[in-house]
C-alpha cells in the first residue's frame, strides 16, 4: 500500500521580552530557583495581570512577517488544568479569537519552494518546571519560567513527509529569531514543537487519526521522532491494527515514541474568556508603527542575493540563515570589490567551516569582515593562490592580524615571475629525463606529476596558471 | 438534562474534587437545577448578537515591558508547607 504522511506543527517561541507576559518579574534564563516568581507568578490572592506590550508587538511582527491577519480585538481564556507547576490552576491563553490567524511560510527543499499555511499564533503564558529529581519522594517546583511570555503558532496539516517539517521548524526558527522575538536558544527551550502526525492511504480525502508528539526541542529529534511515529502507524495498520488518538512522547535515548495519555484520560480544558482581562485592542496605527520598525525579510533577501548578485538559490540561503550571516556577508562585499561569488565561497566555506569547528556563531567570529576581506582581495589581484588563502585564513583564525602585513612577512605571495618557475621547472627537467621522454613520447598523464614535484618545489607557491604555461612550453621543446 | 453518576464523578475529577458515593445523589440534584438554568439561558435566541467576552465595554490596559519586580522568594517561602534550595516541595506527580 502506498501511504501519504500527514503532519502539522505547533510551535511554542519564547519571546525575547524582559519581563514576564503578566508581570514584572524578570525572565532571563539560568536564575536560582524562584527568585523570579513574584506574587503574580505565584497566583497570590488579590492579584491581577496585566499584559505587557512588548509580547502583543511580537505578536504583530510576527504576523505581519508572515502575511497573516492580524485581529483588531482578540480575547484571552482560561485553560483549566492541574498540575503543580501551574499555581493558578488554569494557564492564560488565546482561544476562540487569536491575536494572529492564518499567514504562511516558505520552505525549500531540493531547490523547489513550498507554502506551508499557518492556522494562528496566539499569545500564551508558560508553566513552571517540575523537577522530579529525589528530593525525599517529593517534587521541586521552580517557577522563574512561569508567565514567560509564548506565541503558539500552529501551522496547517500541509507537510508530508519528517524532512518538510524540519524544513517548516527550520525556516519558522529562521523568521522569529531574524525578527527578533525570540532568541531561538532550544537547549534552553526558547523553541519547542509539538508534532501531530498521522497517516492514510495515498488518494484518500480524509484524514488519518492523528498522534501528538509532545515537546520535542531539536531539529533532529523532530525527524527522528517523526520518522519513527510515521513507521510505527504503518506497521500497526498494515497488520490489521488501528491507530489510536492519543499523545505520545519521544524517547532520544531508545529512538521511539511512547503513548503518554489517550483521548480518553485527554483533558477537558474547560476554556473561557478570563474575567481578569479585559479584550485586547490592536489598532491600525499601532500594526503601521510596527511595520515601519520591520527589517527587509530572510526570504525577501534571498530572493534579492539571486537577483542583485546572481547567486544560487543555496548559497543565498546559506547567506541568509540568520541576520548575522547576512550582515557580515553584506559587510564583507565591498572590501572584495564586491564579488559576491568569492565572499559567498569563503563564508559559507572557511569561515563557516571553523567557526562550526569551535560552536561559536557568525557574530563571535575570530575573523572580521575587514580581515576576511583583506585576504580576498590578495586572491583576487593574484598576490596569493586561493590555497595559500586557507593557510592565511587559518593564521587570521588563530593569531589575527591583516593579511597584507602576513603575506609580507611570511613569505605567502605567489611566485608568477615566468625566470623563477622556469628555473624550477627546468631543475625537474633535469632530475627527471625519464618523464620528459614519456611526455614527449605521447604519455600527457606524466603532465601532472610535473605540476605535483613544481608545486612541491616552490613550497606550494608557484601560480597554478602561470606554471602550466611554463611547463607545458618547456616539456614540448625538443 | 440529568446529570449521571459518570459525568458527576468526571466533572469532580477535573475540579480535584474528592466525591464521596454519598454525596452523589444530593449533588445529582443540585447539578440538574443549574443545568436547568443554563437551559433557560440556551433557549434565548441570540441571533445577530455578537458574543460578549466581558461585562465590560473596555480595552485592556498594557504595561512597558520593565523588570519591576525585586526578589521576594525567602517571603514567599516562609508560607510554603515544604522548600528546600529554593524549590516548593510538592507531593511527587509524574504524568
């Protein structure tokens, strides 16, 4: 039977305020225990919330970043639930009118681009952690992470397949941190998603029964634990079993999901419109005054690193994977005349490869646009080869400085001269009477063992171009 | 609309409510006239009204996003039946 995967995502991004989405307590990460949960985390009686606006203002961005409709009045609601690390006993959420509704995103795969629907983002406040470490047979409730200001944006059941949804958890990880409402930090769970998988028959309308997959904070573990979910629904049905709505975990360690409650024990949420605030009010000035603030889009400038400077679809990509990326690219240009080609070779290739070697990010970067620039420029007027451009590359890496003063004081330039390399040239020649007749015999294979013992010879050196000519001259003189 | 002795043990599970079997029956009761209640408020017919979210005709009011809040844990703690290194002890619960 031929099976079509079908999964929709729902993503929780912490947003990057200061303080708490009801409160002024701080929501900086790493705090000891409880000293950011104040008496309105707490659920204290006689408190109240009231909203901060810099969550509503990612909100706005968000949406607008994404096309979407962005509700001129939408309602918080009371999500009913016990647990301990939820003092009220009820979360503040968004349910019958979301301060974002539809919207879409773009995602690329192989080179083709796909539009993936969002359903709504909706402003929420986070739960406290529980810490079921031994402490006695009892639990530990920190609630510094309580009222930590969400946005939940679900998207439409329109991915098929674990690689689209890394691609769509890619790509929306790509917009909230390159619009800045959130750090997208997902050890520290600042970006989490929820995987709702299920599957039919390829050619069937309606849907399959659908799995959760709860709280998976990796890229990695989103496809693993969704490539697992997919074969597992498969195997159950073409043996004659049934899938079972219910939420499942994932479980890194065994690479398996695991059902952690079914619809039956599912909660009732028992939402409505909480008493304690009142509709929230989003007019036109304010979405216009948010749109004016917003910087030129991933996508968009994607799209114009192709146009403007003709790049490929990828290496615009690469260039564009984070606002960093992009305005070190965009710095880099101008101290290599510009050559977009040659900046997008080195940063998507020497510099990304080492700064991947220590974890650091483009912004941390142990090589300057200025330095990195310096180099390129000895490249490109033919002072240095580009293999003695890595060497360089690596000595700006490791001890800084600029390039002109290291290739003069190392000795880095090429040798072009035409005398020196037929000095070195006519030297092999000597060494190796042998080779020389077989080239001249016919055998041109003998060609690059001339080329390999003159690189040797000029210490890596010698102008690749320059070299051919010469060789090739000489070894067909009779 | 009667309530059964499933829904009502239901409805006090979600509520963390403990439900002793003798209090069902009384309770059946006083759930079916509420219920009879909110039937009286179904029969209105609302059509053309906008839903109300709240009594009153207001926006929310917003606050700037500023840290106003100091450290208060040791007070707060000192109310907490049970701490230790800073967390609140609760029974263990494990989903």
């Amino acid at each position: 039977m031929d099976w079509e995967v079908v999964i929709g995502l729902e993503t929780h991004a912490q947003l990057a305020t200061h303080s708490k989405i009801f409160s002024g307590a701080a929501t900086a990460f790493g705090a000891a225990p409880n000293v950011q949960a104040c008496a309105v985390d707490l659920a204290l009686p006689g408190v109240l919330p009231v909203l901060n606006r810099s969550a509503v203002d990612c909100a706005i961005r968000f949406g607008l970043a994404t096309g979407a409709a962005i509700a001129s009045r939408s309602i918080f609601a009371r999500k009913n639930y016990f647990y301990p690390d939820l003092p009220k006993g009820y979360q503040i959420s968004q349910f019958e009118i979301p301060v974002v509704s539809g919207g879409t995103m773009s995602i690329e795969l192989e080179g083709k681009v796909k539009q993936v629907r969002l359903t709504r983002a909706h402003l929420e406040e986070d739960a406290g952690k529980s810490l079921h470490e031994d402490f006695h047979g009892l639990s530990g409730i920190d609630l510094n992470r309580a009222g930590t200001p969400l946005l939940e944006i679900v998207s439409e059941p329109d991915l098929r397949s674990a690689t689209e949804a890394v691609a769509y958890a890619r790509a929306l990880h790509r917009l909230v941190t390159w619009i800045g409402i959130c750090d997208g930090n997902m050890q520290e769970g600042s970006f989490r998603c929820d995987a709702n998988v299920s599957v039919r028959p390829r050619g069937q309308s309606e849907l399959g029964t659908r799995c959760e997959i709860k709280n998976l904070n990796s890229f990695r573990f989103l496809e693993k634990a969704i490539e697992y979910e997919i074969r597992r629904q498969i195997e159950l049905i073409e043996a004659g079993g049934v899938v079972v709505q219910e939420t499942r975990l994932y479980d890194p360690d065994r690479d398996e999901t695991r059902s952690m409650r079914s619809k039956e024990d599912a909660q009732d949420y028992r939402y409505f419109p909480d008493p304690d605030l009142l509709p929230l009010h989003i007019d036109a000035a304010w979405i216009g005054e948010v749109q004016a603030r917003m910087p030129e889009l991933p996508d968009a400038m994607q799209q114009r690193f192709i146009e403007q400077f003709g790049l490929s679809l990828y290496d615009a990509g690469v260039l564009t994977a984070s606002r960093s990326m992009a305005s070190y690219f965009l710095e880099l240009l101008p101290y290599a005349a510009n050559d977009a080609k040659l900046c997008a070779n080195w940063v998507s290739g020497e510099l990304s490869a080492a700064l991947h070697r220590e974890g650091l990010e483009i912004q941390d970067s142990r090589v300057s646009p200025r330095q990195l620039g310096g180099l390129l420029k000895r490249i490109q007027d033919g002072t240095i080869s580009g293999k003695m451009g890595k060497e360089l590359f690596d000595i700006l890496w490791r001890e800084g400085g600029e390039a002109d003063a290291l290739i003069e004081a190392r000795g880095l330039q090429q040798i072009s001269d035409v005398s020196s390399l037929e000095g070195i040239v006519e030297s092999l020649m000597a060494e190796y009477p042998a080779q020389v007749a077989e080239y001249r015999a016919g055998k041109e294979k003998v060609f690059g063992f001339f080329v390999g013992r003159a690189m040797k010879a000029s210490g890596g050196r010698a102008n690749p171009e320059q070299l051919n000519a010469v060789l090739k001259q000489r070894l067909k003189a009779e | 609309m009667a309530l059964t002795d499933t829904d009502l043990k239901r409805l006090a599970r979600l509520a963390r409510l403990r439900l002793e079997e003798s209090e069902i029956t009384g309770l059946q009761g006083q759930f079916a006239g509420i219920l009879g209640l909110i039937d009286q408020l179904q029969a209105v017919d609302t059509r053309g009204i906008e839903p109300l979210s709240h009594a009153l005709d207001l926006g929310l009011r917003l606050r700037e996003d500023l840290v106003t809040e100091t450290d208060q844990r040791a007070r707060f703690q000192s109310v907490a039946p049970q701490v230790e290194e800073g967390l609140y002890l609760v029974p263990k619960v494990i989903e």
